[in-house]
C-alpha cells in the first residue's frame, strides 16, 4: 500500500482550501466541532481563523473504540427549545435558533465516524422529526475533512480539501500529529 506523509504547511494549506470553500457560500460556523483526534488541528485552525469557539467530539472507532454523545450539540443544531423555556402548548424546536455547527475531521475514509455523528445525534434530539433532521444536514450542520476518499460510505462531504480513492489506488496518508517524533 502507498503511504503518503503531510506536512503540516500541507495541512495549512488544506484548511485554508476548506476556509476558501466556506467563503464562497458564505457560510461560517457559530461553533466548530473538532472530532478527536485527528480532526483537533483542522478545527482548531478553522476556529482561530473565524474567531469561533471549538468544541471536540470524542468518537474514535478503530484506535481506542470510544464514542460520547455531547446531546447539547444536536440540541444546538435543531433549535431544541427545553420544556423549562417553551410554552407546552408549542412545538419543541424553533428553526430562528438554529446554530451553524461545522464538524471537522482529518480524514473521510469509510464513512463509519461521520455516518455515527448522524445518527447519534438525530437519536438524542427529537429522533421522531426525521424530515426536520432532513433540512439540518448539509444546511446549518456541515462536514469538512482535510482529505476525503470517494469509495467511503458517507458520501456528503461539505468541505474538503483533497481526495483519494482507496478501492482504485490503496493509500495511507499519514498526517503529521501521527509522526512527528519520526
């Protein structure tokens, strides 16, 4: 298999490919998402650049197999309304509150760690409004990843900078938080 190593001038590069992107449908994040670990750097870069606070989203299912379901984040992205704030009598989201939530990771590769965000976060947040889950994704929720492989089974990548495809041309990349003791 091939392995290609980056840099980390590559990886500023590629997160400026991805701020260049998001420029041009203007869309910026109230809060960007870094999923660890390899998508803390990209994050953090994206959230200094646009001034935005950074959260992380631990979700890791092939290194250390361990996921955390951060609810007020889904919450955030579909506009949830707590009982304690809402006349009961009402509907429990309201779409003006909405936040713009940009969700970073380094790599797309089989799509298993993006497909789980998904679903986790439509279950732990009004899982019955399917087709009000439908309007979130790819709207005010987006996707970004330095490198994306168009063989992956999430498919839905807003941003990126890079691809590859690991079913025609095998390949490891290797960023430079994975090796730079080397």
């Amino acid at each position: 298999m091939k392995r290609k190593t980056l840099s980390n001038h590559d990886v500023h590069k590629m997160t400026m490919d991805i701020i260049r992107h998001m420029s041009l449908i203007n869309y910026i994040p109230d809060y960007v998402v870094g999923i660890t670990r390899g998508g803390l750097f990209p994050a953090l870069l994206i959230s200094q650049y646009y001034n935005k606070p950074m959260n992380t989203l631990r979700v890791s299912l092939r290194d250390h197999p361990e996921t955390e379901c951060n609810a007020w984040m889904p919450e955030d992205a579909f506009g949830y309304i707590p009982t304690d704030k809402r006349d009961l009598s009402k509907t429990r989201w309201d779409i003006t509150k909405r936040k713009n939530i940009l969700i970073v990771d380094d790599i797309n590769d089989t799509g298993a760690t993006l497909e789980w965000i998904k679903k986790d976060w439509q279950s732990s947040c009004l899982p019955e409004e399917k087709d009000a889950w439908n309007s979130i994704w790819h709207h005010n929720v987006r996707f970004a990843v330095l490198v994306n492989n168009e063989a992956s089974k999430f498919s839905k990548i807003d941003f990126c900078s890079s691809y590859i495809n690991n079913v025609e041309y095998p390949q490891w990349i290797e960023f430079p938080w994975e090796t730079w003791w080397r």
